[in-house]
C-alpha cells in the first residue's frame, strides 16, 4: 500500500477510484463534483474514468475534471480484466 502523507498522526493512502461508464451524461458531472469535493488532499487520490464508448455528451463533461480516461469498446465488467 502506498501512503500519501500524514494528517495529524495519521498516514493517509494513496487511493484510485475507478468509474466505468458509458452513456451516463445526466449523472457524471455530480459524481464527479462530489469526489472532488471529499476531505481528503487531492495529491493522494487520482480518479480513472472507464469509457464504453460514450455517445451521450459524457466526454465534454469529463473535460472539466483532472481525470484519467480509458476508453474500451467492452462491457462494464470486462473494464476490471484489462
């Protein structure tokens, strides 16, 4: 496990939060606002956007956000295989 920094005497993980989405524009910009949000320092978590190919709009609203994005042309579970 890596270890970000210390918060008080308290070691804070370093944390990937993976999303696979596809088609999921009504709903991401809110997911995504309230990660970046949490009260946790922002140097110790990166977010991976999982893409099926989204044909909704979704990439422009990913746009906004310090996000890492993968695109596959899978299903959501086969996201967690490659």
């Amino acid at each position: 496990m890596r270890f970000g920094s210390t918060r008080g005497n308290v070691m804070q993980p370093y944390v990937s939060i993976l999303i696979p989405t596809k088609n999921v524009a009504p709903y991401i910009d809110q997911v995504l606002r309230s990660i970046f949000d949490l009260d946790y320092p922002k140097e110790f978590y990166e977010v991976w956007i999982l893409d099926g190919y989204a044909a909704d709009g979704t990439r422009e609203i990913l746009k906004k956000y310090p996000v890492i994005i993968r695109e596959c042309g899978c299903n959501v579970p086969a996201f967690y295989n490659t």
